[in-house]
C-alpha cells in the first residue's frame, strides 16, 4: 500500500520511470528534471526505504537504480501517460546518454595511436601477461572494447580470427590501418558499443573485455551481451579496476566507475549467466593512486 502511496506523487513516479531506464547520479537527475539537489535526495530516500531503487557507491557520487516489481512498473507506466512531463524526461535522458558517449568518444579519439606511450589506469605489460596465459588456442576471439587494438593483435597471432569492437571511429580507422600494414588479416575492427556488440550471436569462443567494464554505461548489459555471442562453453575474461577511490579518473580517463569490488564483479558475471567463476588481483601498483589490477574467467553455460 505504501508503494502505491509513493507512486502517487508525480515527481517520484517521473524519478522512477527515469530510474528505470537508466542508472543515475542525483546530478544526472537534476540535470534531467531541472530540481534542487535537496528535492531529489528526500524523494530518493523514501524509496530507497521501500526498496524501490537502490545505489551504489561510484567515487563522489551515488549511482541510482529502480527495482521494480512488474506489477508495479505497469503501474507506473499506466500511470506516467496522464503526466505531459513524462515524454519530455525521456528525451532529456536520451540527451544526456548521448553527451556520456559524445564525451567518452571524444576522449578515447584523441588517444588513438597514444596507447603505449602514456599512462592508462590497469593497463600494464604484468597484467595482459597474465590474461594472456589464460587465453591460448581459441578460434574466434572478441575484444570488447579494444581501443587501438594492442592487446587485438596479440592475440590475432594465435587466434583464426578477432573481431576487436570500439566505440571511437578514430580507434577503429587507426586499429584497422595498423592491423594491415602488419598484415593481420584475421583482424576484424568494427564500430559499436560494448553494450550493443556488432557480432551475430553464439560465434565466438573468447570474449574479453580488457579495461572497457568500467567504462560501461551498463557493466551488467555489457555482461549480458557477452555471454550472447559466446557458443556453449565460451569463455569470458575480464581484465578491470579493482575499487578504487581515485575520483580524478572520472575526468582524467573518462572512467563511468571507479572499478569494481572483487565479489561484486563475480556477482555480475554470474547474473549475466556464466558459471565457474573465477577472480583474482594480479597487479598492485606501487606509486599512486596505487590502483589493482583484477582478472575474472568465466564460462558460458552449455
């Protein structure tokens, strides 16, 4: 009965439907609904109390998220037709994921061709080392989230094929061009994201999202679309952030999540349907902010 109460007042259900579609930051959602900071923490906290959304801990900020019953969101829905502003938030929202890629894509196109040369939180020659043993003798490989494609053309060396996947056309085009001036022809990069990958479903047999997870609007999405393009049997390997506190990489590396915590992560892979799931920290650095790196395999189910 008290949900129902909730769901009455127009700016929580306009809260919940947008809450719903999207994970967001209170800024996110002022920014979406044009009210005070303070007005939209009071309404998150009393459904945060009947469980109707819950947060997570992202640096400064707390990420937002509805959970709800599926009687109650066609309620909502119902509900959300008699209110004019309803449209008008979902277009706001969809601006708002479009200025999140536009941004991500915009950074990650000025470092086309830097990868190597420069500092990239989690990315060291230790921890692909590692990653590396675990990945032999697979015929179709996907790199999620692939940048240049450095870790790509490591494995196009021993794999039939890769198909290396990036959201930045600069990426691709650079990765590409490198890829056939080194003549791998079993190198394949295409345009897309890791939440909407380009390749058809059950044909590969190594998924690995390689310091891309945390970079995910939607890390358990990205799991979810993993696990679709595996065969029976696949395997996933992760290579991330631990949880960090770094705040900066938000804006220094366009980080949407300050890494993730160990048993978390493995939560998520086993939402997301694999088995046999397998984590550990095989880098630390020694210099700050002293970020970890983690490993995660997994297997799709048969």
């Amino acid at each position: 009965m008290k949900c129902l109460k909730l769901l009455a007042d127009p700016t929580r259900l306009r809260m919940l439907l947008l809450l719903h579609n999207q994970a967001l930051s209170v800024a996110e959602l002022q920014e979406i609904l044009g009210m005070g900071q303070s007005r939209i923490s009071t309404q998150l906290s009393l459904l945060k109390q009947e469980g109707m959304v819950t947060d997570q801990r992202s640096g400064k900020n707390n990420i937002y998220q509805a959970e709800l019953p599926e009687l109650l969101l066609s309620l909502a829905r119902q509900a959300a037709e008699e209110l004019p502003e309803c449209p008008k938030d979902l277009s706001a929202l969809r601006h708002l994921i479009r200025k999140r890629k536009d941004k991500a894509r915009s950074y990650f196109d000025e470092l086309a061709g830097k990868f190597g040369k420069s500092y990239v939180p989690g990315r060291s020659w230790k921890a692909l080392a590692e990653a590396l043993i675990k990945v032999m003798n697979y015929d179709v490989v996907a790199d999620l989230g692939a940048g240049e494609g450095t870790l790509s053309q490591l494995l196009a060396q021993r794999a039939k094929k890769v198909i290396a996947v990036d959201i930045s056309p600069k990426m691709v085009e650079f990765g590409q061009n490198l890829a056939q001036s080194h003549g791998l022809g079993n190198l394949e990069f295409r345009l897309g994201e890791i939440e909407d990958v380009p390749i058809e479903t059950k044909t590969v047999d190594l998924a690995i999202l390689s310091q891309a997870l945390h970079h995910a609007e939607e890390p358990s999405r990205a799991l979810s679309e993993a696990y679709r393009i595996l065969k029976p049997g696949g395997r996933l390997l992760i290579l991330d952030l631990a949880k960090h506190s770094f705040t900066k990489a938000h804006e220094l590396y366009s980080d949407r999540w300050l890494g993730f915590p160990e048993g978390e992560l493995a939560e998520m892979i086993e939402a997301a349907g694999f088995q046999g799931v397998e984590t550990s920290v095989v880098d630390r650095e020694t210099k700050p902010p002293r970020l970890q790196t983690l490993v995660a395999t997994a297997l799709a189910a048969r």
